[in-house]
C-alpha cells in the first residue's frame, strides 16, 4: 500500500516526518555501518567502503529507496548488483582497500575501518545538513555525498545499474534544499 499522507510538515518530499534518532540520522547509522561493516568483513575487505555503505542506506533506509527517479526496479537492480558483489561475482575491487587495488591482507582484531572515501561521505552527510540548517543528517545526505565523489566505489556500482550520480545530486539538492542561496 501506497502511503499518501501529507508531507507540509517535512521541507523534503523524499524524507519521511519520522523524528531523527539521536545521533543525528533518521535511520540509527549504527544499522547502517553495522550492516556495512558486516558485509565488509563477510566480503574480505580491509575497509568499509562506499559500495558498503550504499548497500546498507538501501537496505534500512526508505527514503533513500525513494530517492531514485528510477523507481523500485532501479533500487531492486541496485540491490541485486550490490547482492552479487558480497557473494563473489562483483567488480575487479573485490577484496582491495577503496582506493588501492592492493589485495587484501587480514588484520588481527577484526576491526574495518571506513575508507577514505566512506569517511568523506559521512562528513559530507553532516555538512549538507549544516547547510539546509538541520542539526542532524539523513540518509539522503549520505546518498547525495555518495554520489557526488566521482571516484568512489559507489558511484562505479550507481553507473553500472544506469544511475547518473550527478543528476542525483542534483534532484536531491533541488528537492530537498540541501544547498542554501548564498552560501
């Protein structure tokens, strides 16, 4: 069923009026980088990267899975490249640091850091909040500062399903006002 409540109450139609939670996103980034660490280690990465990442926000956040003009048959094509990358059937950087096409050499511990790449994202996420006046980020900032680092992993898995980043960018930036006239 198709929800068809108002949205007056919420300054983005791609974002729900549920209260953020209190780390700052409405979906917990502890679901997220959880699920994204786990697909890491389950992966064989050194790191957690920016295709993690963007598998986690489809999989827990539903205003990330409307953020695509596509519809659900896009987001179900990203999930399913996503699915195939964590059994195997991914891209060359299976196994390599983001970044490095070095192979993976397992660490004591266990820990994942993010990549590079990844961490930009996440301060990315909270800049763009910043800068519509939100104290807290969404998943949707996280998406739109995935897709707007050309070089990572993510935005190669958006590419390939016939996402265009930069067009998602900017709907995202138009729709919800994630950029301020002015600074």
């Amino acid at each position: 069923m198709h929800n068809r409540t108002s949205q007056t109450a919420s300054t983005c139609p791609l974002r729900s009026n549920r209260p953020p939670g209190p780390t700052g996103f409405r979906v917990e980034p502890a679901s997220v980088a959880s699920g994204a660490r786990r697909r890491a280690v389950r992966d064989g990465d050194r790191q957690t990267d920016t295709a993690h990442l963007l598998h986690s926000l489809l999989e827990y956040d539903p205003d990330v899975r409307a953020a695509f003009d596509g519809g659900p048959a896009q987001v179900l094509r990203l999930r399913g490249y996503l699915a195939q990358r964590s059994i195997g059937y991914g891209l060359r950087w299976r196994g390599a640091a983001e970044g490095s096409e070095a192979p993976f050499r397992p660490r004591a511990g266990g820990a994942t850091p993010l990549s590079p790449a990844a961490a930009a994202a996440v301060e990315g996420a909270l800049t763009r909040a910043r800068a519509r006046g939100a104290d807290r980020a969404t998943g949707t900032d996280l998406l739109a500062a995935l897709a707007a680092d050309r070089e990572c992993r993510a935005v190669e898995v958006l590419r390939r399903v016939g996402v265009d980043p930069e067009r998602l960018v900017a709907r995202l930036e138009l729709e919800c006002g994630a950029v301020r006239d002015g600074g």
